[in-house]
C-alpha cells in the first residue's frame, strides 16, 4: 500500500442537467492506494462536523459519488475517483469521512471520446488509424 497526503476533495454534484462542484473544506486527509486485485483506494477526510448530515446522508443512500481530490500539492493535476462514503467518525468538533473507490482512467475516457467522434464521422480501417493518429496528438498537445 501506498499513502499520501490529501490536499483538496471535491464532490460533483449533477443538478438539473448540469455538473457542479462542491468543495468540501479539509483540515487534513490521507488517499491509500490499496494496490488490490480491484485497484481500490482509500480516501480520507479529516473536515469539520458541520458536514455530518451530507454525508451521512450519502452513506444511508449507499450512494456512490464521483470526486475530485489533488494528491500531495494543490498545483498537482486533480485525480477523480467513482467512490462512496463508507463510513464517519466524530473526533471532538471534526470528523473523519471514509471513502472506498476507484481512480477514472480520464485519459482512456479522453482516448474513447475521440475514437466514437471518429467512428460516427464514418471513419474506417487505415483511414480511421491515420486520423485516430493526428487527432490523439491534438488531445495531447
């Protein structure tokens, strides 16, 4: 297992059609990678009481979230994870928030975007390979 420090956490939300950001204020926070056959993680959240409700909501709903968090340092790049709340713990005026999930391969969601988009323009074998090509270099750049 690999563990690092949590530097920010942000839930998203979807209301009326339309994606938002919560961001959830943290005092401190871990992120494990559990290097398990299922390429779980471990999220977390060392934030304030005032978040109970929200969450325990969330775990009641057995509702899994999509979430961004940045590992290590805030000008890191944001890793988002399909997790749910597993569980809560009161430490005074604080709590913790546990999470269980898995990280979201965004640049194999980026890749499959492109290769639809070209699928549905009617590309076909080395036509499709050739453009596939030019337009993966562009995603990248």
């Amino acid at each position: 297992m690999k563990t690092f420090k949590l530097v920010s956490l942000d839930i998203l939300e979807e209301k009326n059609d339309d994606i938002t950001q919560r961001r959830i204020k943290l005092h401190d926070g871990l992120i494990i990678n559990r290097e398990d056959d299922k390429g779980r993680w471990v999220i977390e959240a060392f934030v304030d009481r005032s978040y109970a409700e929200f969450f325990q909501e969330m775990i009641e709903r057995n509702e899994e979230l999509m979430i961004q968090v940045k590992i290590t340092k805030q000008s890191n790049q944001p890793a988002t994870f399909l997790a749910q709340p597993i569980d809560t713990n009161y430490i005074g005026d604080d709590m913790n928030v546990i999470f269980m999930g898995s990280i979201v391969d965004r640049h194999r969601e980026q890749i499959e975007k492109v290769l639809k988009i070209l699928l549905d323009e009617g590309f076909q074998g080395d036509a499709l390979l050739e453009e596939f090509k030019r337009r993966g270099n562009e995603v990248k750049a």
